[in-house]
C-alpha cells in the first residue's frame, strides 16, 4: 500500500497555499508582529508572497492517518518550502486538545500571537 497521495486538481493545493500565507505565517520571537488578513488584503500579492518567505507555520492537526500525514509531510510541506520559503512544522492534536490550548494561550498571552499557526 502506498502512502503517498497527489490532488487531482491544482485548486486545492492553490487554496492551501493561500490560507497558509495570509492565516498562517509567524515570525520568530522578536520580530514584528503578524499582520491582520486586512492588512494583507491591502497589499500587492507579491509583498504577501515577501513577508511569508522565511516564516515558520505550526500546523496543529490529527495525526491518526497515515495517508494524511504522507500527504502533508511529503506534499504540502515540501511545496510550501520550495515554492513560497515557507517553513510548515505539522504537530499531533486532538480535537478538545487544540481548543484547551488556544483558550489557555489566549488568556496567558492576551494579544500576542501564540504558538499555533494553523489549525
């Protein structure tokens, strides 16, 4: 059985690629803070493109697929790397996991950006 997997169609990986970009991306502590998806709406595409290269996205998500994971760590993750400089770090979460964790870090941290990218 093969573990990898290819979508059939460009789209879904273009509306990963998006999301990733203007949702996702964080800078290393330290850095200026991540703008709004208004403040990215507002920018030519290119400048989107120039802030993501060089940032790191913690993917928090279900790891229980082996075909999902493959998909993500030998598709997704390569792509985003090679294509836009992005850096996406996929970590094991479970559902009410994920939700306690962003509750916990937005109370601990107020408004400043947590350690979770992407849900």
């Amino acid at each position: 059985m093969s573990l990898s997997w290819r979508p059939r169609h460009g789209t879904a990986g273009a509306v990963l690629a998006a999301a990733l970009l203007v949702l996702g991306c964080g800078r290393e502590a330290g850095n200026p803070p991540t703008p709004t998806a208004a403040e990215l709406a507002a920018e030519p595409w290119d400048s989107v493109l120039a802030r993501a290269r060089g940032t790191i996205v913690i993917w928090r998500m279900w790891r229980g697929d082996p075909a999902i994971n493959a998909y993500v760590d030998g598709w997704v993750a390569p792509r985003m790397r090679e294509s836009f400089g992005i850096d996406v770090r996929a970590v094991d979460a479970q559902g009410p996991e994920l939700v306690n964790a962003l509750v916990t870090e937005r109370e601990a941290t107020g408004e400043r950006d947590g350690t979770a990218s992407l849900l």
